[in-house]
C-alpha cells in the first residue's frame, strides 16, 4: 500500500512540474481580462464613474475617474500580455486598496467579511503576481530570454 502511495506522490509532483506555467497565466489573463472590462466601461461612461466617486467622498473625483478607468485598461491590458506584469499589478492592487476603503468598509462587519470580496481576492492574485511574476508563458519571460546572457539568468534575478 505504501509502495502504491508512493508511486501516486511521484506522479502527483512529476505532472505538477510539468505545468508550473499555468497558475500564473490563468490568474494574469483572469484578473487582465476583468480590469481591461471595468476600466472600458468606466471609460465610456466617465460622468456615472465620477458621480459615483463623489458619492464616496473620493476627493477629486473628476481626475480620480479617468485615472482609474485608464489605469485599469492599460494594466489590464498588460496583464494579459504578461507585459510588466510586476510593474502593472501594483496600481491595480493601489485601486482595489482603494475600493476597498471607500466602498466595502462601511459594510463589513469583520475581517472575514473581507475574505469573500472580490476585490479583495483581486488584491491577494494582484500581489501574488507582483511578487512572482507574469510565469514562463508571458511576454515578460520572452523578454528576459532574449535579453538576459544566458550565464546572468537565474531564478532570483529573473523578471518574469
């Protein structure tokens, strides 16, 4: 029995190994996609953005709302091209802290209310990206192989 689960483990992790490349694309393209869609909406529909924006007394919301909105589109759009990927996630996180603070806090009762926001689960794949990476299927990791000598790479240097 033991030698059985032991065969399984192998298998577990030597198909693991395999498809490292997937959690980071799935959540770029995931989380790239829903900005690219909400900074388009608020960017076509900047007088609702900006009324809503005051209505949570954000100061200067007739700046905020256009920033946002194009803030959201073009890191979106980064995202999921794996462009800059680190670059892209930390004003999108900056947006869901914000959203967070203006929006939701009035209505949370506790911490754990927070857990099951979106926005807050944007905020955890948005660091999880600026931290690791846009992963090996990215324009970011195209860019350090064609950019890096290949005895300069490794793993703690790497861009992607």
């Amino acid at each position: 029995m033991i030698d059985r689960l032991r065969s399984i483990h192998g298998w577990v992790i030597a198909i693991s190994r395999r498809i490292t490349w997937l959690p980071p694309l799935a959540a770029r393209v995931t989380v790239g996609a829903v900005f690219v869609s909400t900074g388009w909406g608020k960017l076509h529909n900047l007088d609702r953005v900006i009324e809503f924006f005051q209505s949570l007394g954000i100061p200067a919301a007739e700046y905020q709302a256009p920033f946002v909105a194009a803030t959201e589109f073009s890191c979106g759009l980064l995202l999921v091209a794996g462009l800059a990927t680190r670059c892209a996630a930390v004003p999108l996180a900056v947006t869901m802290l914000v959203a967070i603070r203006t929006a939701l806090w009035p209505e949370l009762e506790g911490v754990i209310d927070l857990f099951g926001k979106e926005e807050f689960l944007f905020l955890v794949l948005l660091g999880w990206l600026a931290v690791a990476g846009a992963g090996a299927v990215s324009l970011d990791a195209i860019a350090a192989r064609l950019l890096l000598a290949p005895d300069v790479r490794s793993d703690a240097m790497s861009p992607y």
